[in-house]
C-alpha cells in the first residue's frame, strides 16, 4: 500500500530561504519514494514569498501554497497547514532549515514502528542568542513545573503526527493555540528523536521579544490555571504576616513607651502591597481575555488563496 506524507511548512517573510528550504525538503522526501505534499502556509507575508513559491507551484505539483489573508501568526499557521494536509503521516516543520530536513527519515522510521507522534528533542541550539536560549531553558521548564500535561522540554513543533492525532487536533477549536502542548494533549503513542538544532539558513527571527511573550503566556494559560492561585497563596500569607505584626504592635502600645512613627514607611508598604494587587488583577486579565477570545468565536483565519489543492476550488475568502 502506497503512503502519503504531507508536510507543513509555515512561512512568514522568508523570501531567501524559501526556494532552498523547497530543495532541500524534496531531496528528502524523494528518498521515501512514496507520494508526499509540501504544504507552505504562507502566513501574510510582505516580501516575495509568496511568488516564489507560486512558481513552485507551477513546476512541481508536489507544491500547496495557502494564503493568508494577512499574518496570523506561527501557531494558526501550522493548525491550517494541518487543517488541509491530506497524508497519512503529516510532518511540521519551519521554513528556515533552523530544524535539518534529514532527520524526518528518522521520524517516519518511527512512525512505521507504531509511534503516533514523533517529535524532535532539540540536544543543543546553534547560531541563537544567549537571551534567547536562556529564555527558553527557563520557559519551558516553567511550564513543566506549572501543568499537569506531559508536554517535553525543549522541543518545539517540529514533528511528524499520525492522521488520527491530526484529526483530533483540527477539531480542537481553540483561539489562543499551542501547538505543541496540544498536541501533548491529545496523548496516544509519543516518542523523540534528538537533533542539533541549526543556524537560520538566512534571514531573521520572526520572533520578536513582544511574540515570544505573547507565545509564552498563551503556553502557560492553556495548560495551567495555576497562576491564579498565587493570588490566594499570596493573600493567606500575607493576611498572616500582617496579623503577627498587629500582635507586634499592640505589644509595642500597652508595654512600651516607643511607638512608630513616620509616613514613608507606610507608604512604601502601601505601594507595595498595590503592586501586588496589580499584578494579579493583570494574571486574572490575562485568562479573561482569552475567554472573551473564545466566546467571540471568530474563525482561526482566513484564507486569501490556495494553490495547488485540485480537489477544492482555488479561491476562497472565508475558511475556518
Ligand atoms: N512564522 C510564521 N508566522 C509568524 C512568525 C513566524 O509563519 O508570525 C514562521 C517562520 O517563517 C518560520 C517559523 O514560523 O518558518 C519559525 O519562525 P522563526 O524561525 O522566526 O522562529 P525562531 O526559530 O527564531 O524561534
Ligand atoms: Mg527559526
């Protein structure tokens, strides 16, 4: 029985590396000599991608261009690259050969042993900054210790999912999308190859600091709610501090002659204590707002164009 892969491949002004990513995607994918689609979810590029790989599109019918009707972002751009994979095995993967074509060989092998989800375990991670290695290190150690779902450490969302795990995945509704814990979620049999993690071919970080926190906040308030309860841990601990120096104090009047004087020090106390009740009010913000996401029910994205998908018409405005 022939098999047939699908890979996803968000794109997001990655006019130099698109055409070598196509390359190096093909050479690897030729060598599974079963049938395979390479999805690029152009996800509202400025720059030239979108026509170069309009052009692939033109000469290899392996090529599936989706367009954005603008930039949704990494996340929604994978979900629609799924959303309209067809393969048994759909591989996700990012444009810019920071994670090496060749070791999809290694996830179908894994595949073809009756692991579900393989995904890629980064060992180390080249040509990145200090800060931004750092950052991660410590964000999805966090998120670890945070949520009860099993989702693995430095691992981002280059993987190869089973059709079942996609489907499931394609129902999930959700606005504010992790990928990669959802797909943690949804559990089956899961299992990591290890790789070195790359230098960008060329180009930028698509990732600037205000999307990574963005990025980092949608992890933690999909897979915990955890962070709400700091606010009442906060709160027993402090009502009792406050209550051993109330103790403190009435000692101080009824047997000493020295009481505390000043107004800096309740003021700093003051100011203090409405920092905290800020930053809480901020956390509780956070999950409101994803709620008023949700129940805005706006679809995922839309869709300008799509190209190279035979069976559906080419066109569309709205898709969800
Ligand atoms: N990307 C995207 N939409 C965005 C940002 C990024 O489709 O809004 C794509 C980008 O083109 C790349 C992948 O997501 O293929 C990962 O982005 P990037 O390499 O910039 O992230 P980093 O590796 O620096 O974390
Ligand atoms: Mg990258």
């Amino acid at each position: 029985m022939s098999i047939r892969y699908s890979v996803v491949i968000p794109v997001y002004n990655e006019e130099p590396v698109v055409k070598e990513s196509y390359k190096r995607l093909k050479a690897v994918m030729e060598q599974t000599k079963e049938t395979y689609e390479l999805i690029f979810v152009n996800d509202g590029s400025r720059d030239g991608t979108e026509a170069i790989i309009s052009e692939l599109c033109e000469i290899d019918t392996h090529v599936k261009l989706v367009s954005f009707s603008r930039n949704f972002g990494h996340q929604t751009a994978i979900t629609a690259g799924m959303d309209l994979s067809s393969g048994q095995a759909v591989v996700v993967i990012d444009a810019d050969l920071q994670d090496p074509p060749e070791v999809i060989l290694d996830m179908i092998e894994k595949w073809k042993e009756g692991f579900d989800v393989v995904y890629g375990q980064r060992i180390k991670r080249k040509g990145e900054t200090f800060f931004k290695k750092l950052t991660a290190k410590f964000f999805y150690r966090t998120l670890k210790s945070l949520t009860d779902v099993e989702i693995p450490v430095d691992t981002g969302d280059f993987r190869l999912i089973d059709r079942k795990v996609c489907d499931v995945l394609s129902s999930l509704t959700e606005k504010n999308r992790y990928v990669r814990g959802l797909v943690s979620w949804v559990g089956f049999r899961q299992t990591a190859v290890y790789f070195e993690r790359q230098e960008r071919f060329a180009g930028e970080t698509k990732y600037p600091f205000k999307k990574m926190v963005k990025f980092a906040v949608d992890g933690i308030t999909t897979f915990s709610y955890k962070p709400l309860k700091i606010a009442t841990y906060l709160g027993f601990f402090l009502s009792f501090l406050s209550f051993l120096y109330l103790l403190v104090v009435i000692w101080l009047k009824l047997f000493t002659d020295w009481t505390v004087s000043g107004w800096a020090s309740i003021l700093s106390v003051s100011l203090f204590f409405n920092g905290i009740v800020l930053i809480m009010l901020g956390i509780i913000g956070e999950y409101i707002g994803r709620i008023y996401d949700e129940s805005k029910n706006r679809p995922l994205y839309v869709i300008a164009e799509k190209k190279g998908f035979t069976d559906e018409k080419e066109k569309s405005t709205t898709d969800c």
